[in-house]
C-alpha cells in the first residue's frame, strides 16, 4: 500500500512540475510577443514620425528657396522665419515646426585660426558673449582648446588632455572643429543649465560661416561691438528690423559707429546673407512625441541639402 502512494506522489509531482514548467515557457511565449508586437509598434512609429519629418523639411527647403529668389538678403521677416503650425495631418498626427537662422548666432568653430591656432578676435568675442549672459568667460579657452591642433592650454583658463585624461571616465580633446555645439557638454567648466542659458546665442558651423548681422541677436550683436546697445530692449530691436525692411543693423550703419580698429577686424566675418539654417519639427503622433533637428545648407542658386539630423534633444 506503501509503494503504491509512493508513485501517486511521485505522478503528483511530476504533474506539477511539468505544468510549471508549460506556465513557464507559456508566459516566456507571451512575454516575447508581447516585446516583438511593441518593438514593431515604435519601429513603425518611428518611421512614420521620420516620413513626417521629412515632409517638414521638404517644406522647409520649398520656402528657403523661394526666399533666394526673391532677394539676396537674409532677414528675419521673410516667410521662412514664421512658425509653421501646429496642424493637424491626420486623426492621430499633430505636426509643428520652426526655422532658425543658424548665422545669426557665434559660430564657436571661428575660435579656430589659421594653421589650427586660437583667433584672439573671436576669442575675445566668444568672452564677452559669455559676460554678457553672466557666464564663467574661462569657458572660451576651454572650447578653444577643445577644437585648436595644439596639446598646451590657453592661458589662464584652458583645458587640454591633461585635464581630460585625469578624469572619470578618461578622454582626450578631438583637436577639430565642432560638429555639434552639444560637445560642449563635455567641458570641465560646463554643466546642462550654463548650456542651456548658452546654446540660443551659439552654432557650429564651418568657419567659412560668417555671422548675419541682419538676424543676429542684440546679445551677439553686443558681444561683437563690445558695448551694450542692441541687447537693452529686443523688442525695440525687432521694430527697427520691421522698419528696415527687415535688415537693421546693416553693415553700412556698424561701419560709422562701431570702434574704427574693431571694426577692421570685425567686418570681413559679417555679411548679410545666411546659407545655414536649422529646422526644429515637433510631431505628435498619438501619445508619442518626436523631435528632429535638421541642419539645412541653402547655396546662393537655392539648392537645399540637410547636412545633420538629430533626434530627441539638441
């Protein structure tokens, strides 16, 4: 009688076993269906939100174009520079987007001179800039060393592998121009809220780039002429570019009031034209949000290309 309890127990639990062992290879079966379903799900998302985004760039280069042919200046109230939405693409879709003119901005990559030394007019600039947004102007050295050919720190604030290498993790500085301003992050003296207040007023572009004076922010604007005038009221600055047709401060007016021997070495980095612009396209798509930067280059014949997406964060 013994024995034969014995092999229900041992039928019982083999019973168990085996149904613990299909509960568990049936949830692991479901658990990864359910991980293919959402993966496709966020692939199809994200494809779709990239068609989106394309379709906004499109329409980007379709008003930059237009621009060129209608005047060769660049200024802030042509059509490409009024904000494009939201609309509503379809049941689930909300689109939104906003060219900026990446020229009107301190491209960082003019701290790079000839031979891959510093150029002391813009680091002086780049210094005032950050003085003026009651930033540490040390910062100027430590991207100037970020990007120039040499292994020695520009005094007295600069930062070169020594000071890279010594912290966790270890790097090195790249010694090339910038490709996207958000290197800058990496910076000893940098943190995400200096970038934040920073990033509106500067670019990377190449350093054949030269700044839009028509477009330029009062801030940038004062840096450059090194006294506070056109960053006191912004609301009064863009009055005045509406009475101008747009362009104020023109190079012929700087020429008369900025600093003779500044303005000698200012003005072979100004002009009144922009080939660099960015395009930021917010899209909704159901709950999801999606985010594309897209850096654009115009040529003078009004050939669009995109050079540089991002997504997500800048």
């Amino acid at each position: 009688m013994s024995a034969v309890r014995r092999q229900r127990g041992m039928a019982l639990i083999t019973a168990l076993v085996l149904v613990a062992m299909a509960t568990i290879l049936a949830t692991a079966i479901a658990f990864r269906s359910t991980l293919t379903a959402r993966r496709g799900i966020a692939i199809f998302t994200m494809t779709q939100s990239m068609r989106f985004g394309e379709a906004a760039e499109a329409m980007a280069a379709y008003v930059l174009n237009q621009a060129v042919q209608q005047t060769s200046i660049t200024t802030p109230n042509q059509d490409w520079a009024q904000p494009y939405g939201p609309i509503q693409m379809d049941e689930n879709t909300t689109l939104e987007a906003q060219l900026e003119d990446e020229q009107g901005k301190f491209n960082i990559n003019h701290l790079l001179g000839a031979q891959g030394v510093v150029n002391p007019v813009a680091l002086a600039e780049f210094q005032r800039l950050l003085t003026e947004l009651q930033i540490d102007p040390g910062i100027a050295s430590q991207v100037a060393d970020w990007i120039d050919a040499d292994s020695v720190p520009t005094q007295p604030d600069g930062a070169e592998d020594n000071t890279y290498l010594a912290m966790t993790p270890a790097y090195r500085t790249p010694n090339v121009p910038i490709s996207s301003i958000s290197e800058l992050l990496a910076l000893p003296g940098m943190n995400r809220a200096i970038y934040d207040r920073l990033s509106p007023y500067i670019t990377a572009l190449p350093v054949s780039a030269l700044l839009n004076v028509c477009t330029a922010s009062g801030v940038v604007l004062d840096a450059m002429l090194n006294h506070i005038e056109y960053s006191n009221d912004p609301d009064q600055l863009q009055a005045l570019r509406t009475q101008a047709n747009g362009c104020f401060p023109a190079t012929s007016l700087l020429s008369t009031t900025a600093n003779p021997q500044l303005w000698a070495e200012l003005q072979p980095n100004l002009t009144d034209n922009s080939q660099y612009f960015r395009l930021r396209t917010w899209i909704a798509l159901g709950t999801t949000q999606f985010t594309l930067y897209s850096l654009i280059q115009r040529s003078s014949g009004g050939n669009i290309h995109i050079i540089l997406r991002t997504f997500g964060t800048e």
